[in-house]
C-alpha cells in the first residue's frame, strides 16, 4: 500500500500586529502551526481558523485592516477545508509567511 501524498492549500488571513485575533487568539509565527482546539467541521462562522482560501474573497470583511495589521500565508491541508461563503474554515494550519499587506 502507498502512502497518499497530502493535498496543500494556501490561505490567506489577516490578524493583529502581534499575530492574535478574537479573544487574543494567538496565531503561530512563521514556521509554526496554529491549532483550533474548538474544531467543528460544519458550515457555521467559529469552530475553527478562518481565511481566503487561495486569496479569493472579500478581505474588507476582516477586522484586521489596519496599517500595522500581519498579512498570514497558512498551508492547510485540503481535505479539511470547509467553504463559508467568500471565506473558509478548518482545523490547524503551518504559518509559511507573515508580513504587511504589500509584502
């Protein structure tokens, strides 16, 4: 039997100058991987980390606009994507780059 090769996703989010978001949830640095303990795979907002999944959607719905706000770039694994309209959910994600908007 062969081993599956994981399917990879990048997602794009926004959070504060320290890389928290609501509730001061703390989003992992560059390497790091962040977990929702509270996961629920279901259709609903909450219950897990949030994004645009490949960059697609509306990012003026984020909280996290302002001029010192990070711009994250998250590998996700695929298959646990849930779609929430313009935006996604899932479980854990590995932070591959953080930065400022332009960046």
């Amino acid at each position: 039997m062969t081993k599956s090769k994981k399917s990879i996703a990048l997602v794009l989010r926004t959070c504060r100058s320290n890389l928290t978001s609501r509730d001061g949830f703390q989003w992992a640095d560059v390497g790091g991987t962040t977990v929702a303990e509270d996961w629920v795979k279901n259709t609903n907002c909450g219950n897990g980390l949030h994004g645009w999944l490949f960059g697609a959607g509306d990012h003026n719905c984020s909280d996290y606009l302002a001029e010192d706000s990070k711009w994250m770039v998250l590998e996700v694994d695929l298959k646990s994507i849930v779609m929430i309209g313009d935006k996604c959910k899932f479980p854990s994600a590995k932070t591959v780059f953080v930065g400022d908007k332009k960046t």
